[in-house]
C-alpha cells in the first residue's frame, strides 16, 4: 500500500496567520525514499521570509505574553483534539516522507499528542507557579523570582523525527508564552506542515506561530542570527550545531542544542539473552538506525559474546525491510540518497580499517529498485580508532566489542566525545544502578526499551547537548528569571 494518488499536500510558509508563497516563488523539490519518486514542491524560504516571520512574531509577543496559562493549556488541548483527528494523514504522511514504517509513524504521531497534553498542564500550573516567594536573611525586604517568557524562539527541528522534535520545542515554548517561527527540514517538510495546518486551526491570534520552510542556508542561518530572535532551540549534527552557537554569540541570545551521540549497549554475562537480542536490534535499527540515539556500540561481556551474536545475527536476518506502507515492514530507507551514500562510505572505511562484516552492508533483497535502503549492518572488532566506532554513523550498523569487567565496559562506553543515552541489561540490581552512576550520559535505561515520556528529561552530556528538553526543564528553556526586591512598609 502506498499513498493514495490523489493525495494533496501544503506547500507553503504560514506567517502572521496566513498561508503564503515564498518571497521569491522558490521552491524545494521533495523525494519519496521509499522509491525515489517526486512528491511535491514546497516552497523554498529566504531571508525576506524569515524577516516577515520574526517580525510577525514580535508583533504577537507582548499580547501573548500576557495570556494566562489557563488560556494557553486550552489552546494546546485543542492541538491535541486537532492531531488525534488527524492521526492516520500525519502518520501517512510520515511514513511517505520519511520513510517510516506505519507502525512507528503513528508512535510518532502519538508521542506530538502527549507533548502537548502535558505542556497543557504544565502551562495551567504556571497561573499560580510563575511567582515564587524566596526567604531572606532581612525583615525589611520581600524578594520574588518571576518566570517570564523569554520572546520570541526560533525553533530548527531534523528530518529523522519530523513533528516529535518540533513538539518537543514548540508545546512548551508556547506554554511558557513564547511566540514562535518554525523552520522544519526540507528533507522532510510534509509531515511538519500538515502540523502546522492542525495548530493554524485551533485560532491562535496571529503571528503567534509561523512556520518557515527552506534549507538551513537559506532560512536557518538567517533565523539564528536575527536580532529580533530570543532564543534558539536547535536539533540536529553537532557541527551544524557548533555553528548555530557562534552564530547566536553575535547577538548574545540563548541557545539549547540537541546534538550527536554515539552510545552504548552493555550486556552483562547474567543478562536474559532474550531481552539483550531485542534491546539490541530496537537499539541499533528503529527508524533504520537514525536516530541520535541510536545504542550502535554493543558491549558484551566476553563470555556471552559468541551466542548473543549467534542469536542477534539471525534475528536480524528476520527483519523485513521494505515499502514503509507494505504489510509486516519493519524497517524502511533511509531518508534520502546523500544519508545512503553518507552510510554506504562508513561501511566502506569500516572494512578498510579492518572490521570483520558479520551480516548486511549493502542493499536488501526484494526493495523497491530506486529506493534508499540498506540492510541491518552488523560488524565484529571494530578498531577503537575507526570513524566506524567513534562517528555517528545514523544509519543501522552495529559494532560488537567484547569486555571482560565492569570498570572496563564503563571505560569503553565513557570513551566518547559524546554522552546522550546508554543501556545496561543485567539481572543484578545493584550492578545496574552502579553503571547506571558510572556513565557520562543524559538518559540511561537498564533492562528497558528506549521510552521517553514527555514527563521526564531529554539531552546529554559533553558534545551531545547544551540544555534539556521534556519535563520542567523544557519549559524552563524558554523562560527568563527575574529577581524582585521590595522594601517593605512600615506599618
């Protein structure tokens, strides 16, 4: 099954509570990679565009700011309403523009629903949270910290999770009374504007949300660096995000960054080998391994080693992987030729430098002829110098590495640059709260799949981020401090 060929699709910018046409009738040709094939063109922003956002944005700010949170959790409630009846086109549109399989689509789908239902009830709290009395040494002053929105936010989301990153920044930047310009991937602007249809809906005044579509030269750049800009929340490579942060110190404006990773998977000889095998393959090939997540270093204790990847290797040849649409696809392309090519080269380098190919590396039986896929990868000693072992590949291929102790699984986990995510499978309680301590990483789960709740934290440590998303701390990224000190009246 595919889309239906009939199949309309939003093309433009939203500004100012309009749709409409890039400033110089631009466009950016968007591909299918599940078969190569034109989908639409969408248009293609610029400098201009992104000054008619920003200033429509300002515009709304000072009304907006001044809406109760109460008013604000009912218009992200409505979001919510809006998204759920529009569950199967978003999740449609995922699948053809991404390359997600249907399953995973509508997890994605679901996790923009429970963004915005818990930034709803975070925003409702904020009526009687934004002031908060701190006790002094001193009977003479009354001191306050007041939560202020902090303007207006440039919000620059990847193509890997179209909509879950965008509500991630964008239901709680709206919640903290923050108005916004959205600049989606032009890899991946279908799903996002289909989004942006759903929040236009709901009647929030203009200029409150707009969105921007276009290539990171093109609107990200100038996004970043106008001055009219409070903040910026960035997702993507971290050498884009390096240059986001230089381009930010210009103005001095703030800054979260959502970066790389290159994480671990720790397998300890008492771990349940069924558990281990799923954990692994989810870690390594959910979404075709392009996630920033992804736990693409598998540790394993050395006695295990050679019947979890007995039992890995033929649970891998099981995956299917196909037409995001067909029945049974567990796993689909990669988002577009360049990340094939990107992958294709790692898997080249890798067996240059040495590391033993157990199974995968190159295209799949029985996939769509023009279409971006690679099979699930899986390679066996890895030199700790390899780019295979110490980059960010973003595409499904597993590196396998032995260890003989716990200090030396953790040595070899912290060995990175990076610190996003780890996960620890073994039976002993104690051992997995004691690696979970020892690990340089944001998010750790042990004996568990990679569940993220809106209610909790997401980023990492070292090169990996700068802030947090989810939880109070999401909202607190687009919130400024303000201290009030008050002599108090004699009475």
């Amino acid at each position: 099954m595919n889309a239906p060929n009939n199949t309309r699709f939003l093309a433009q910018h939203y500004i100012d509570g309009r749709w409409v046409d890039g400033a110089l009738g631009r466009t950016i040709a968007v591909i299918n990679p599940a078969t190569g094939a034109h989908l639409a063109d969408v248009a293609a922003g610029t400098a201009d565009d992104v000054e008619l956002a920003v200033t429509s944005a300002a515009r709304a700010f000072p009304a907006w700011r001044q809406t109760t949170g109460t008013e604000r959790a009912r218009y992200l409630r409505a979001i919510v309403t809006e998204v759920e009846a529009r569950r199967e086109r978003l999740a449609m549109l995922q699948s053809l523009n991404n390359g997600k399989p249907q399953e995973e689509a509508h997890m994605d789908v679901d996790d923009v629903i429970a963004t915005f239902r818990y930034y709803a009830q975070l925003a409702e709290r904020l009526d009687d949270a934004t002031t908060e009395e701190v006790s002094v040494p001193s009977a003479e002053h009354r001191v306050r910290i007041r939560r202020e929105p902090c303007g207006v936010a440039a919000l620059i989301v990847p193509w890997n999770f179209p909509m879950v990153t965008t509500a991630w920044k964008l239901a709680p930047a709206l919640a903290a009374g923050c108005t916004v310009v959205l600049k989606p991937s032009e890899i991946t602007p279908l799903p996002e504007l289909e989004l942006a249809s759903a929040i236009a809906s709901v009647g929030m005044p203009a200029g409150v949300f707009n969105a921007v579509t276009g290539t990171g030269a093109d609107v990200g750049a100038p996004l970043v660096a106008h001055p009219g800009v409070a903040k910026v929340s960035f997702t993507g490579s971290t050498g884009v995000g390096q240059t986001v942060m230089k381009t930010a110190s210009d103005t001095l404006k703030g800054v979260s960054l959502e970066l790389g990773g290159k994480s671990s998977i720790m397998v300890f000889d008492d771990a349940d080998l069924d558990l281990a095998v799923e954990l692994v393959e989810a870690g390594g090939f959910f979404n075709s391994g392009q996630m920033c997540s992804a736990t693409s270093r598998v540790l394993v204790a050395r006695e295990l080693a050679p019947t979890l990847l007995a039992r890995l290797v033929k649970r891998v040849g099981q995956i299917v992987v196909g037409d995001p649409f067909a029945s049974g696809v567990q796993m689909g392309p990669l988002v577009n030729r360049a990340q094939l090519e990107r992958v294709r080269g790692h898997i080249e380098q890798g067996i240059a430098d040495g590391a033993r190919l157990i199974t995968g590396g190159g295209r799949p039986a029985g996939v769509p002829e023009q279409g971006f896929f690679i099979a699930p990868t899986i390679f066996a000693n890895v030199p700790s110098t390899s780019a295979l072992w110490r980059d960010e590949i973003f595409g499904p291929v597993l590196c396998f590495r032995e260890f003989d102790t716990e200090q030396e699984a953790v040595e070899l986990a912290n060995d990175s640059e990076y610190g996003l995510v780890a996960t620890v499978v073994t039976a002993d309680e104690a051992r997995g709260e004691r690696v979970a301590r020892a690990l340089e990483a944001g998010v750790v789960w042990v004996n568990a799949p990679q569940l993220i709740y809106p209610q909790t934290s997401w980023g990492g440590y070292k090169r990996s981020s700068i802030g947090r998303e989810l939880g109070p701390f999401g909202l607190a990224a687009f919130q400024e401090i303000k201290q009030v000190l008050t002599r108090r009246q004699a009475n």
